[in-house]
C-alpha cells in the first residue's frame, strides 16, 4: 500500500517529537507498505520567523513573505528523513520545488494547480521513503509560493491523488472529528466516517480540525483522507465520497445528522434602514471582500417601505475593521444606524440525510424552542442549518441538539 | 556597473544588521549601478541547524544536512530583499536552485560546475537588485548540495565571473588583507592590492580572511575581488591578476615580499625509522587522507641505512585522529616509535617577486637566526617560503620577518 501521510507543527514540534513521528512512519513501512510524509514546520518556527520580518515591516513584500516562510517545513522534512535513515529506512527529503508543486501566481494562499509524481515515484521506486516540506510549491516562474493556512494538508492530499495513494493520512492533535466538540459535549462519539460536504460544512461551520481547501481537493480527487491522532493508535475518521458501506450490516442506523457544530467566534453587524434598491448589498459586501472579510451568515429583512435591514456576521478579530468599513459604505448608500454584537454564536447541524427529510429544521427550531433559546438568524444550505444565538446559550444548545438528533453515545443516553 | 558583493553571517548577524546591509547595497544602487548580493546564514544559525541534527544523530545523512543548512541562507537573502524594498529598492531574493548553480553530486562540499546567468540577467533587466542565498547549489538530480567552508565566497565569485560583473566585492569583518595580522605586527599595512598566487599562499599559510577555494575561481576568471570592511567605507585590498600598475608611478617600490603570514593552529608527528622503500609515503598519507585529515608541511630525512624519520603537520584539532590513524598505518609497515608536538608554529613570506631574487631565503634564515630562533621544517613554493618553530616564537618571528622584508609602515620604521 501506498501511503500519505501528515503531521502537523505539534506533531513535529521539538526533536523528541519528530523521532516519534519517525518511529509511527518507521511502522508503516514495516508492513511492506510505501510512505510520503508531508511536515509542517516546527512548533513555533513559522510565527519566530513572521516576527523576524515584521521587524522589517509590518507589510513584508508577499513573495519575500513566502521564500522565508518556507524554510521552515524544509528543516523539518530535513530532519525527519534524519530521523528515518537512524531506524534503519532509506529516505530523502524533498521541497515543494523539487517535487514539481506548481501553483499559481498568488503569493501566500497560492493553489496548486499542477503536481509531478514523477520525482517522487522514482524515489519510491528506488526503496525511499520521501518526506515532504508543506505548504509549499514554485509558480510558473519558478518562484517559491505558499499555500496558506492549512497548507500541509493540501500538500498532502494532492499529493495522494496525483500518486494515487491508498489513503492519505492527516496525523493531528485530535483523535478524529466528533458528532460535536467533545469539551462542549460530554456524549460526543468518534465518527468512523463521514462525507466530504459534510465535513466541509462541519469546518465552515466551526469544527477546526482541517481546511475546507484540502477537504475540496479530496472531494475533488476522490481521496480518502484519515484524519487520526499522532499520539495514540486508534483509528481515527475517514473522510470520503460515501459512508452507505459503513452504515450497513446493522441495518438500524438512520443517522439523518451527522454531527452538530458550534461556533464562538463570529460577530454580528446589522445596517438599518438601508434603500430597498439594486447593489445596496454589492456596495457592503463588496467593500468587505476587497479588503479579505468573510462574511458569513446573511440576513436582510424589509422594516417598512423602501427601506431594508441588513444583519450579517464577520470573524470577532475582524469586526472593528468591518464596522469601519461599512460606516463608509452606508455612509454612500445614505442608510441609517449601524449596530453589532459581539456576544452571538453560531450552532449548526449537519448531515447528507437532511435533504430528504423535510422534519430537521421543525425539529432543530423545536428543540431550541423548548429549551428557551431565541434564534436572531437563520442560514442554511442543502445539508445544514445554522442559527444564530446568543454566545452564552450555545454549549447548552448544542447539547440538546446532539441529543435531539439521536447522537448522544449510548452510555450517555 | 554590474557589482556582485557578498555579506557573512556577521554583517547579518541580526535585523538591524540586515538593515545596514541593506543601505549599504542601496549606496550602490543609488548610483545608477545594479547589484547582486550573496549572503550567508545569520550569525549562529548554521550552528544551531547542525546541534538540532545532531540530537537525532552524530553522523547525519550528507544529503540531508545540506538540505537542511541551505535553508540560513535562503532566510537570510528573504529578509534583505525585505529590507532593500523598504528602502524604496526593488528587490528579489534567489534561492541556489532557482539561479541555476549547478554543482556535482559531492554534499556538504559540492564544487560549482555550471551557473545559468539567464534568471539573475532578467531580475537585472527589470529594474531588481538580485538577493542570493549563498553557500549552495543543486546538482543534476536536483539535489540541494552545500559548498563547505567559504563557500558563500565562492557563489559570488561565481556569479561575478558568470555575470561578468565589474567587480566582486567581498565585506568582511576585516579592512583588507594585511602584509601581516595588525594584532601581532602593529607595524603591518593594509595592502591596496595582491595577486590572486599570493592571496592564495597567505591563506594557506594562515591568513583567514578568504578560502582558498573562491580565489582559485576568481583566478581562473579572472574576476576581481575586492575584499573591504562592512563596518566602515574605506577601501579594502584588490585581488587581481597582476599588481604592476599600482606599483609604478613611485618607481621606488621594490616588492619583494607581499605579505608575513603565521598559523598557530598546526601540530606536528614524526614517524621514526620507516623502512625506506616505495609506497611508505603513500601509505601513511594515504590513510590520512582517506579520513580527510590534511597534510601541511612534509620533511623526510634519512638517518641510517634503509631507515628514514618522516614528519609533517595537520591541524591541532586533527592531531588525536591523526596519530591513531598513523599508529595503525605504522604497525603495518613496521616502522618505529611516533613522536608528536603540539608546541609548533608556522611563519611564512609571500610575494610573487620571490621566484626571481634567490637572496631571499637566506635572508629569511639569517633573520631567524639573528634572532635566535630555530627553525625545525622548511617548506616552499614557488612564491612562499615557510617554517616550523616554536609556537612561542612565532610572533617575534613573524614581527622580524615584516621589518627584514622592508614590510614595516613608515612611521613605525
């Protein structure tokens, strides 16, 4: 078998930590089995070397950006094949450059838009295994690019679906990813599976454990991608096209949710009384998105005559730069008080089931009903259904939720 | 002008260092000139590279360590491109890879064997100073190698002689090079020039400013090198092809010797009552070599019949793994007790005028004499002439020589 796997900048975080992740790899080839081992730079590497330049400047030329960030998963990959060669396996090293990552031309966040399996089949061929420096490619111009936040599991799973790996595996801090947060919810179960839009919906919805950008490629490329733990053995939750097979044998399991999801960091804005008119909502957003702000849950509701209220939410680190964007952009628009929210939250549920089951929504709104909880906003979306609630409500309704929907671990029901 | 000007890892030592380079090279660049500089690793990075390998094992992988070093100076060549393009200059850095320097397959000290000009000639082109990582390269497989000690040196000389650039211009933490060390000959004078042969000869007899390596390149190119201070503005030492031109004009100077060199850091074995037939000498230093123990001054001596003493110098920090290696080649040849000295100096003059007045050594050996010193081993070439005495001789040594040559600077004469 052929496998790819990842470890995170925990996971690699000091030289222990890196003969261990060494040991884990050393077991994989054991078995006969071929591995390309994509690393994230050390620990706190990346953010010394942020600090480094912005000594310079606090706004360091994107492509200089790159070049010095990507040092740091070079060391890494250096050393775990160090580590390698010490147990007695063969193993190179290889950067983004070396291995033919081509990416676009957008510095810091670039996507790979080509890769060669060439160099590195070679090296397996020859009885290597191959570490991999993260994060990283060239451009068409052979310039060193990055590829933004969770950066190493996009190498990672391209790099299973150009070799065609048998599985990509996603070593992280985490045991899998869970019906709901486990602090939050005491009953959460590991999911022994789940399917790509689900978990691109669980992580836009707030469950942190990958990017959406790797969970597209996969879906994408078909790869199945294990997200496990680095510090035990267990099997960890596989991400993939279908879970039909998995949900088989017992017959019972009519599993409409997958999993409930919560979000603590988001903020609301709402415009007041802004003209009922063609590109008042391009004005706002599109002076949002220039300027990097997502926007996520949006809501516009007519008041009276003519005039409209705007209600949306922002990342909580975003919204005093927001605020001061919109005053400018309704200030144009002629529209009346701008007001936020700093104490909402964010739950959502999620499940591929929901589509055909018209109850879920009834049932999520029931359920928060009963237990006093008033929803500010709605979003949904063919197979979830956030709700926007006060901050302080929300461990308690994502517990019921869990509950509501049957997820609740049978020792805890 | 086309200045190709290299930093060391002190000149980089830290940010605000790199900011000083950084205004160094736009003093050039404001003058209509183009630039491209070479830098190493900041300061103690290199040797914290190499202790964190070394946690993992003592002996790593060649390939790997150099992947590994090679990435202080890619950090190095991000931040000054950084800092250059805060200055107002445009700016890119360049990777060993990304310019195309080829070398062969030898890690951790890799030969240069091709430069492709063509990427660093359009940067030019467009307006950029160049920022290089200096010290690596890749070799045909694609392979990160290293250049080994100086070999930031080399990269620039390199690229002057593949750019053919004006000048090649080394700043270093000393003025220039000296006709002797100022902190043992207070008289001694910064030379305004020196042959390529001479410089060469200095630095092996121990004058540290430069490796040997990159003037042998800038010989063979004939590039000119200009090795002066990073710290201050004066003029440092040209060295070139020929001196002729700034020796006229006085029509006085009567160089003989260019330069008094000492080394303090050689120890020397003697092998007593080797057998004396063929394949002795090979055998010994062979083995020596082998370990890649190098070999200074050599003196064989025959004492009596079919008997010969051998001795030679290798460096203090060699001479434990030395006399092992040469106990055990000893044994084979039947040779007799090894005796070593660790209590040994070397003093060398240099000039290329030497070859053609025979008078000099004898004035050398009357010098020594004169002084009471005695000398142990000789050793010459066709432009130096060193001995071995007392460590403890060798400054007055080195200070008589200086003053016997006519070295001494006017107002200290």
């Amino acid at each position: 078998m052929l496998y790819v796997q990842k470890y995170g900048g925990s996971s690699v975080g000091n030289i222990d930590r890196i003969q261990n992740v060494a040991r884990r790899v050393a077991k994989t080839l054991a078995d006969g089995n071929q591995a390309v081992v994509v690393v994230s730079a050390m620990g706190d590497t990346t953010d010394e070397l942020i600090e480094l330049i912005h000594k310079i400047t606090q706004k360091p030329p994107d492509r200089e950006y790159d070049v010095l960030l990507s040092t740091g998963e070079v060391v890494s990959s250096a050393l775990l094949a160090t580590a390698l060669g010490e147990l007695g396996h063969k193993a190179v090293s290889m950067t983004g450059a070396q291995i033919g990552i081509r990416t676009d031309g957008v510095y810091t966040k670039a996507k790979i838009v080509e890769i060669s399996a060439e160099r590195i089949r070679k090296e397996l061929d020859a009885g290597n295994a191959v570490t991999v420096a993260g994060f990283q490619g060239i451009n068409e111009h052979g310039d060193i690019t990055t590829l933004g936040r969770g950066g190493s599991d996009t190498t990672a799973v391209a790099l299973a679906a150009a070799l065609h790996a048998d599985v990509c595996e996603i070593y992280t801090d985490v045991d899998g990813i869970y019906t709901a947060d486990p602090r939050v919810v005491p009953a959460a179960r590991k999911l022994p599976a789940i399917v790509y839009d689900e978990m691109l919906e669980m992580a836009t919805a707030g469950a942190r454990v990958m990017q959406s950008r790797s969970i597209e490629f996969g879906a994408k490329f078909g790869v199945r991608i294990h997200v496990r733990s680095s510090f035990n053995e267990g099997e960890g939750t596989m991400i993939q096209g279908s879970v039909e097979g998995l949900l088989d044998g017992t017959g019972m399991e009519k599993v409409l949710i997958r999993g409930v999801a919560h979000d603590t960091e988001e903020a609301k804005i709402t415009v007041e009384d802004v003209p009922d008119q063609p590109g008042v909502a391009a004005e706002i957003f599109g002076a949002l998105s220039d300027r990097r702000i997502n926007v996520d849950v949006i809501v516009q509701s007519a008041t009276v005559k003519d005039k409209n209220d705007i209600s949306f939410t922002v990342g909580r680190a975003d919204l005093s730069r927001a605020l001061e964007i919109v005053e400018t952009a309704v200030k144009k628009l002629g529209g009346g008080a701008i007001r936020s929210d700093d104490t909402i939250g964010k739950v959502s549920i999620v499940g591929v089931a929901m589509a055909q089951h018209p109850g879920v929504a009834a049932t999520m709104f029931r359920t928060l009903s009963s237990n006093g909880i008033n929803i500010q906003m709605i979003s949904t979306s063919e197979i979830r259904i956030s709700v926007i609630i006060n901050r302080d409500k929300v461990p308690e309704a994502t517990r019921a939720l869990h509950k509501a929907f049957g997820l609740d671990a049978p020792s805890a029901s």
